[in-house]
C-alpha cells in the first residue's frame, strides 16, 4: 500500500507533530510505503526526514500554491498511491483538485482527510470529497456531523503522542522562576497556545485576577504569540496584573516549561482535541481546562469548567494547586494506539 501525506507545513505545531508522528509509527509497518509532501525548508521537513521518513519538499508560499498543486500531481504520477493523505485544510483542496487531474490520467487515489478542529465546516467545503475524514474526537466529529457528512465516513482517532519522548524532549531545566526573578517554589499556572480568539486567554486573565485575593503569591504565564497579543498585553494592564501575569511571547521549549508549572491551563472556547494537554499528562501535571471541544475527552469532570467562566477556572486552579492530582495520558492518546487507528482507515479503504 503506497501512502503520499500532505501537509503544507506553515508552522510546526500539533498537527504538524501528528503528521511526523504517524509517518514515523507506520515505517515499521509491512506492506506500507510512504512519502511526505510538504513545504520547502519547513520543520516539519526537517524533522521528518530526520525520523527517516521519504520527503519531497517543494515550493509552498501561498495556502492554494499552483505550484504546489503541480509538483503534488508531478510526484503522485511518478510514485502512484493508493492513498493521498492530506492533514490539513490547504492539503486537502490540493489534494481533491490533484485526483481530479490525475483521473484524467488513469489514476484515483483515495482520499483520506485528518480533521482537527470544531469550526463549522462550509457546504462547498472540498472536505467533502473526501473519500473518510478521521476526526481527532469526537467533539470534531460532532461538528462534522452537523455539517451533513455521513457518519460512515467519519472515523474518530485521537491524537497521540510518544510519552518517554516528550520526556526526553523537556531536556534541561527552563527556569521560568529565575527568568521572571522570582523566589524558587512561586507557584505558577502556565498556558501554552497560539494567541487566538479560540484560545480565550481573555478569560485566563480575568481568572487571574479573581484568583489574586486567594493566592497572591501566584503568577501566570502564557506563552504563545499571535494576532490577539496585544488586546491581552491591554488587559493584563487594564487588571493591574503586569505583576502577575506574563505574556511571554514564543518559547521553543515548551516542554521543559511545562515540567516547571505547578499547574498547566487551557481556557479555550473549542479545542479539537488538545495536544498541549496530553503533553502536561505525560509530565505528570495537573491541568485545568475549560469543557471545550474535545478537552472533555481526556480529562475528568472534576478538572473541568465551563468556557469563559473565569472565576470557576480560577477556583478550580487554586484547587489544583493545593490538592494536585495527574491525570494519566489515556490509552488512546499515544502514538502507536494513533497510527494503528489511521492504519485501520487506511486498510478499510485499499
């Protein structure tokens, strides 16, 4: 079975490391052949090809690049597979428009599209000619659902990570408390995630400052960057939190950050599913989260609250910092329980 990912490779976040993840469990795999493509120079590129993975890069600038939709049809004529793919929106429009052309050609690969959000999906959305989606929760497949997908067409495999390497990955220490200049033991809450709308970290700094009477010794940190960082650098000092709440920007360590919170927190409005968060599970974290999306699907009621209650995020923080409680990751959000779930579409289809 010859398999051809793609996926555009703008950034390098949690879906990027899903498409590495899955490349890298499906090499061991017999009958299976697969190549990547991706965008010239990404990191998902380089890392791929770091994990032995067979990757064309190739000129990518624009979401819908002709061009990237010309060297796709030119490699899939080459090596001709029986499946394309595609793990992202862009993937998949280029996908569907190289299948039409590669009919013409004689040849109809099969279509598989990974879903990872619970954004509405529009009527003339190319997603629907996809031959499966695979919806990372069930909160996604939901959403899908509701757009008129068939239900037979939408398989949920949840996103899964590789535990010991994220371990391994946290490497030495960060010192978030020396890098703010505070005294070793401050307790700090950290967030990791893009600085978006669907992010609401809004409600995390108003949860912040409902929490200050309570515990004034803790300090907030977010680090992310994005279009909605400086509305939130207002709040903080709209709030008087300047003190208390830091917006760090990017932080390429994410990890070792992680390990360093006393308490990780997700105060998104909707979340597909939520890689940071399996990723502070298996560090051994305690995380709070709003019961968005599929956050709901990996962690339990009692570490839940609802989106954009800010002073119920900041009760159960405090709750989590004085009786901390780790979640294990569950069994279906490791990487080989992800690949053998993608490989089962992938057999159903061929």
């Amino acid at each position: 079975m010859r398999v051809l990912h793609v996926d555009s490779g703008r950034e390098f976040r949690g879906g990027q490391n899903q498409v590495r993840l899955l490349a890298r469990e499906l090499a061991g795999e017999s009958g299976i052949e697969q190549r990547l493509v991706t965008r010239r120079g990404s990191e998902l590129a380089h890392r791929a090809t770091a994990e032995g993975v067979a990757v064309r890069e190739i000129p990518w600038a624009l979401g819908l690049d002709p061009r990237a939709w010309w060297r796709l049809v030119v490699e899939a004529l080459a090596w001709p597979p029986d499946l394309i793919h595609a793990h992202n929106g862009h993937a998949v429009t280029l996908a569907v428009w190289a299948r039409r052309f590669l009919h013409l050609a004689g040849s109809a690969p099969r279509i598989v599209a990974t879903r990872r959000v619970v954004f509405p999906v529009r009527s003339r959305s190319t997603l629907h000619q996809a031959d499966v989606v695979v919806a990372v929760s069930a909160a996604v497949r939901s959403t899908l659902v509701a757009a008129g997908f068939p239900p037979g067409d939408i398989v949920v495999v949840h996103d899964g990570i590789d535990a010991d390497e994220v371990r391994h990955a946290a490497g030495p220490s960060f010192g978030i408390r020396a890098t703010l200049g505070l005294p070793p033991g401050t307790p700090v809450v950290t967030n990791v995630a893009a600085l978006e709308r669907a992010k609401d970290q809004r409600t995390l700094i108003h949860a912040a400052h409902a929490a200050r009477g309570a515990r004034p010794d803790l300090h907030w940190v977010i680090a992310g960057d994005g279009p909605e960082r400086r509305a939130l650098a207002v709040e903080v000092g709209k709030l008087d939190l300047s003190d208390r709440v830091h917006l760090l920007g990017h932080v390429p360590r994410a990890d070792a950050l992680l390990r360093e919170s006393d308490v990780v927190v997700m105060s998104s409005r909707a979340e597909g599913l939520g890689t940071v968060v399996l990723h502070a599970l298996a560090l051994g974290k305690p995380v709070v989260a709003t019961a968005g999306g599929g956050l709901a699907e990996i962690l339990p009621p009692r570490w839940l609250v609802p989106v954009g209650d800010a002073d119920a995020l900041a009760r159960r923080v405090i709750d989590a910092l004085d009786h901390p409680s780790p979640v294990p990751l569950p069994a279906q959000c490791t990487a080989s329980a992800m690949a053998a779930g993608v490989l089962a579409v992938y057999r159903s289809l061929v």
